[in-house]
C-alpha cells in the first residue's frame, strides 16, 4: 500500500460525513449500577475509551448503537472514542452517527483526525469545542477520485498497522520493551551550572500561515500545541525552519519544547532556537534541554508570552563540564540511560 502523504487530502465538514448529537446527558449517580449491569457509560475522561461506569437499561431509552463514536466536549476536550458496544453518555459529551457505511479501522483513522485536530485547534487555545462540532468542524481526509472521502485507503491503512504489529514488525511493535530497567533515578542538580537560552542558541521566529493559506503536502507544520512532538498539520509550503533544531511556544500551550529532527514551517507563535556551533544538539541532548525548557513555563501560566527577548535572558539550569561549559555527554548519557531511552 502506498504511504498516506502520497494521497491527496481535502477538508470535509464533519456534519456533511456524520449525524453529529449532544448525547443523552444522563448524571452517572442518579443511574442504577450493578456487577452485572450491561451498558456502557461515556463520560468526559480520556481513560478507558471514555468509558466510566456500566449501568443498568433505562426504560424507553434506547442506548447508542455499537459503532458510533463519541468525543468529549468538556473535562478531557477532544477524547474521541470509537464505541464497540451499546452505550448511555454523560454531560458534554457529542455522538457521531456515520451517514454512510464505514468500516470500523476507518472510524478509527477518523477519531485519530478528530482527536488530532482538537488538540491544537480547541485545547491549547481555549475554545468551545461544544459551539464548533455541530456548526463548523472540519476534517482532513483521504480523497477518493470522486472526490468523496476514501474510506478503503483509511481502511487499509490501519489494517496493515495492526498486521505489522500482529507479526511483531509494526512501527510500534516491541516499544514497551526496554534493557534500561534498573537505573540510579538520582540526580544531583547542586553542581549544575546556569546557562542564557541565548548563550546557546540563536532564536528565530516564526511566521504566520493561515488555515485557509494552507496547501496539501508532507511538511510538518508546528504550532503551538502540547501534542505530536508540535506538528499540528502537513502542509504544501516549502520548510523555513531547518531540522535539528528546537521549536519552543511563547504564545498558546506557552513552554512546549520540542525537537525537530526535519525541516517545517512554524507559526508565528513559535519561536525556534538554532544550535551555536558550541552547542551540541541531537535526539538526546534536545531531549534533555527539552525537559529543562518546560521548567520554565510556570513563569508565562497567566497570559504572559515568552517574547523573544526574554527568551534570550531565560536562565536554564544544566550539568556542566569542569570549565564550566554545557557538559553534553553528560546529558546524553543521563537520557540514554532512562528507562526505553534505548529506543530512542
């Protein structure tokens, strides 16, 4: 099967493909449960493929049918859920009905989209999902020749994932397995030396790109999100960022760090910090700064932005060499050795 970005994707309105409902907004406490009740409740959390509780049938109120999906509108915004059985829903949370046939591997390659796009659309930015999901919300498909959302392409695509993983060569397959099971989990930090953001990387800005400016294509587009290592879309645009280098939000899900291993293009609300030629940046020591970067976001919790120029005076805190330089192996050594740091 040919890859996914080989396949062209257009925008679909999600009432155009889906029956889109608020669900029934039942109170999980004023509902009858028992150890053998039979009915699955959908509630708001991101746990458990959304569901709470079952419970007992509620006289003239029929459940949802198997094969629905539900997304949560509240509490963990954007938990999209393909359900396998009957089931009753709590408060704020929306059940999407296919209007056409579809098999299940395609509901599921549709609650990954759904799932992605409300992390960066809704989530890191505060916005009403509840508002947009019946009016407005869009989707990127796979398009078929006619131009109709190609649901055996997204069939077949998940399909071979889960044979991949069947016979053990999957992307994922053997990822809970790791040799670094017994480690010192001590850090000594006392010793440590303060280093400007500045001092090590040159920190650049990115520019503004709209969803309507937007093309079809494979570059990662990053944003500022807290998901999918930032990259919130795959655009036609040609890379203004290069790889190896460091994508950090100053407005948005503000102090979310990110390696880049390619190049993309970033919005205007990241800023991008590029390695000095003393500075030794790859999967490991990013990693590592990375995790240091996140540190500070408790600083711009309140609807401060990181702006460059603070940036630049941020002071971080890494282990350092006896002259008092970053000390990079060190770094790379601590990462190497956390548990499935042998996976990396």
């Amino acid at each position: 099967m040919n890859s996914l970005p080989e396949h062209k994707f257009k925008e679909f309105l999600l009432t155009d493909i889906f029956s889109v409902e608020y669900g029934n907004k039942f109170d999980l406490n004023k509902m009858e449960t028992f150890p053998t009740s039979s009915i699955a409740f959908v509630s708001r959390t991101a746990q458990n493929n959304g569901i709470s509780a079952y419970v007992e049938p509620i006289p003239g109120v029929a459940p949802y049918p198997a094969g629905a999906i539900t997304v949560a509108l509240g509490g963990s915004i954007g938990s999209t859920f393909l359900q396998k059985q009957p089931f009753y829903t709590g408060q704020n949370v929306s059940v999407l009905l296919p209007k056409t046939s579809m098999s299940d591997a395609a509901k599921l390659f549709v609650s990954c989209i759904i799932m992605t796009e409300c992390s960066y659309r809704f989530v890191a930015f505060g916005r009403e999902l509840n508002k947009h999901i019946k009016r407005d919300f869009t989707i990127k498909l796979p398009q078929s020749s006619s131009g109709l959302p190609d649901w055996q392409i997204m069939s077949n695509f998940i399909a071979e994932l889960e044979e991949k993983e069947n016979n053990g060569g999957g992307t994922f397959a053997n990822a809970l397995e790791t040799r670094n099971c017994e480690i010192d989990a001590t850090v000594r930090t006392d010793d440590w030396g303060e280093f400007k953001v500045g001092e090590l990387f040159e920190v650049e800005k990115g520019d503004r790109l709209t969803k309507e400016d937007q093309t079809d294509g494979n570059t990662p587009y990053v944003g500022a999100i807290d998901s999918n290592n930032g990259v919130s879309n795959r655009i036609g645009q040609e890379a203004i960022h290069q790889g190896g280098t460091i994508s950090l939000s100053y407005n948005g899900s503000v102090g979310e760090a990110f390696y880049q291993p390619e190049p993309f293009w970033a919005t205007d609300d990241v800023n991008v910090l590029y390695p000095k030629p003393a500075t030794r940046l790859n999967q490991w020591t990013a990693l590592f700064v990375c995790t240091v970067l996140r540190q500070e976001k408790y600083r711009y919790s309140y609807g401060r932005k990181w702006v460059l120029e603070a940036m630049n005076d941020t002071i971080i805190r890494l282990p350092q060499t006896p002259d008092g330089k970053p000390d990079w192996d060190e770094m790379e050594r601590m990462i190497k050795a956390l548990p499935y740091g042998d996976r990396i």
